[in-house]
C-alpha cells in the first residue's frame, strides 16, 4: 500500500511528522511475484496521505478489531503538520503493467 506517516496521542498544534532522505521505486522490469502463477494486481501506492490523530494504535495489534492497521480508528486533530524533506520518485511513469 506505501508509506504513511501518522503519529497519535493527543490533540496539538505543535505535532510534527518528518519524512526525509527517502526513496520511493514505481514501476520495474521485475513481477511482484514469487512465481509466475502467484502474480496478481493489486493497487500501488508509493506514498499516502499524512496524518494527525488522536488516538493512536499499539505497534503490535492484539486484537482483530485494531485491523488493518493502516486504518485510523480515532479523530482527526486539526493541528500538526507534516514535512518531506529530500524525497526521490523513481519510475513512476503512466500505467503500471496491471493498468
């Protein structure tokens, strides 16, 4: 799915998240599969969306109703911000080879 940078705890205007010297790869001459009949399609991403919140999720879930641990669960904080600082894209050029 990629990256996303979230952080939790409490509402603050002063939340920071930083991202940097980071590389993201598209689209390569490899399958992202182990053999040619486990290839399949799914939707790549190389970078979501940032987010402030306030609750947060343990960094190993106990529960099956924490799942997917990409989702949040709490609400949003107004505040925070998010900085990317020497990021690289490589590779991603029109479709991928699913479409």
């Amino acid at each position: 799915m990629g990256l996303s940078m979230n952080n939790g705890g409490q509402e603050s205007d002063t939340t920071q998240i930083v991202l940097e010297d980071s590389i993201f790869f598209g689209e390569s001459e490899s399958d992202d599969c182990s053999t040619p009949e486990q290839c399949y399609c799914e939707p790549k991403f190389s970078f979501m969306t940032a987010s402030c919140v306030n609750d947060g999720k343990d960094l190993h879930p106990t529960s099956s109703s924490a799942l997917p641990i990409w989702k949040n669960k709490g609400q949003g904080n107004w505040g925070g911000r998010f900085t990317g600082n020497r990021l690289t894209f490589k590779n991603f050029i029109g479709k991928s080879k699913c479409g």
